[in-house]
C-alpha cells in the first residue's frame, strides 16, 4: 500500500484492540470516557472474512445490541460509551462465517468467541509527605510550639488558592550530635500537602472528568510552592541577619515524597494488574476499598457480585 494510505490505517488501528481466540484480551478504560474499539477478531484473521455475523453480550450475559451505551459497527466493532465503574467485566463476542472450499464450492459455518475483560481505572490521586528541620536554642522552649503554628499559616496561605492544605502534621525536637560542632538541638518538621481542602469539589464541578488531573496538577504546584519557601528561607538566611534567629532552617533539609491514594471501590494491584500497575483499578467482585486507601481488600464472605464495592 502507498505510504499515505498505510498511515490512514494505522491511525485507525490505535484506538482499537483485537480479540485473541486463545485467552482473555484485558483492557483498562478510564472512568467516564468511552473504551477503545474491540474487534471481534483475532489480528491474524483480520484478513477476508465471508458473511460475518457478530453477536455480543455484556457482563451481565444479555446482549448488547441497541443498549443506548454502547456503539456497535457492522464489522463488530464494540465501543462502549462514558465507561462507569459498574460497566467492567467480560464483554463477549461471538464471530460466525462461513468458510468455502476452494474446490468443491462447498460452505461451512464456522464460530469463534473472543473475551474482553474491561476494566474502569481512575488516576491515583496524589499527594506529598514533606519533610523539613529547623534548629532551635533549646527544645523545652515555648516559642517553638509557637513558630510550628506560624509556619503550618504562612504554608497554608501559599497553597490556599489551589485548594490544598496542610494535614497531618507534626513537629519533634531532637538533640542532634554533629561531627566537630557539639549538640545541636533541631525540630524535625512533617505535614502531608493534600489537594482536597474544603471547596475542592466546587473546582472539580468545571472539570468533571479529569478530576484527578486536575487535582494533581493542583498539588503538584502546591508542592513546588512549598519548595520554592524553604528554598528562599536559605536565601533570607544569608542575606538578612547577621546574627541568626532563634528557629531558623536547616540548608537542604526539604524534602518531599509523593503519595497515592485511590478512590473508595478502587485500588492498585500491580500483580493481577500489571499492564496498569500505576492505575487505580475497579475492586473486582468479592473485594472492597472503604477509603482512600490504596488496595481493595477480600471480603470475609464475599457474596458481592459487582465491581468497585466500597463495603461487603
């Protein structure tokens, strides 16, 4: 085929995944946008198929021919459309055609069945644990309670327009022994920069589908907002005082670690999942996810039959 017509083709093949005869094809669909094309064919068989007659049903075994989700082509090609949680499970085709012998003329029927489990997946939603020292004169001092308090309302004033806050946060003094300087007595600083402070929900209503995306760009600014503070702390350090403050940061202390959580009824599963292990997948049947946590766990007597559970 020319070049230009073989890319037509490709594009076409990109949002579709075929069938396989021998096992199951799994597909991850992220919630609310419509699954890729499943082709009721095996790559190898994409060639001449004679009368082709296509025949699916959905997880709940019924067929799925004139359901108002679902978009069906006349090659038996399924797209399912604004993918919710409780669509996952097996999709099922079955192909039947006929095969005619080259030299009798004479026709068969043949049947294949191909199996898609499809699965709703969500971005986990991110967060960071923070991490900071400051040294101080001496731990039993009141004013270190007091600039804990200070710090954790300048950092939630930086962060409050993209309506993130701090949780979850504590502050610890420790005598610290440094090489060739003695005894030095240091606050370790920790809080969680999380990206759902009250009014959250209000900036998802513009962003319905995505609001994970949204979300973590959110914190992922707050987060670089909070590095850029205790960065100009050193800065103000230098410059400013010729003698140091009582509490003052510690050069370099900063760190940050990111944090998934995953929506109740979903988690991550990088063993039954591997092909997805970042996503927060539906909780199959008999499994459940209460919380933000970030794996579904196995219910005692598991009579629940259907996907992202958030209770047994």
């Amino acid at each position: 085929a020319p070049k230009e017509e073989q890319h037509s083709v490709d594009l076409i093949e990109k949002n579709s995944v075929y069938g396989n005869i021998k096992h199951e094809v799994t597909v991850y669909v992220k919630v609310f946008t419509n699954s890729p094309f499943l082709i009721c064919m095996d790559s190898a068989r994409s060639q001449e198929v004679i009368d082709p007659k296509y025949l699916w049903t959905g997880p709940d075994g019924k067929h799925l021919e004139g359901r108002r989700y679902v978009n069906l082509t006349e090659t038996g090609k399924l797209m399912v459309l604004g993918f919710k949680e409780s669509m996952s499970g097996a999709y099922t085709c079955t192909l039947s055609h006929k095969v005619i012998e080259t030299t009798t003329q004479e026709e068969r029927e043949m049947f294949e069945e191909y199996t898609f489990m499809v699965y709703a997946y969500r971005e986990a939603d991110h967060a960071y644990r923070v991490f900071a020292r400051f040294t101080t004169r001496e731990c039993e001092l009141a004013a270190n309670d007091l600039f804990f308090e200070e710090l954790k309302k300048i950092l939630n004033n930086i962060i409050s327009d993209l309506t993130c806050h701090i949780i979850e946060s504590s502050c610890k003094c420790h005598s610290v022994k440094i090489p060739k300087q003695g005894l030095l007595h240091e606050l370790f600083v920790t809080f969680q920069v999380n990206p759902f402070a009250p009014g959250w929900e209000e900036v998802c209503d513009q962003v319905p589908y995505d609001c994970e995306d949204a979300t973590n760009m959110r914190v992922q600014e707050a987060r670089d907002r909070i590095g850029e503070f205790f960065s100009t702390q050193t800065y103000t350090l230098k410059r400013k005082f010729h003698t140091l403050p009582t509490i003052h940061y510690v050069d370099n202390s900063f760190s940050a670690i990111h944090i998934d959580s995953c929506w109740p009824g979903f988690g991550k599963n990088d063993i039954t999942h591997k092909n997805c292990p970042s996503c927060c997948v539906v909780c199959d049947p008999g499994t459940y996810s209460p919380n933000n946590g970030v794996t579904c766990q196995t219910c005692t007597r598991p009579q629940e039959k259907k996907y992202g559970a958030r209770s047994c």
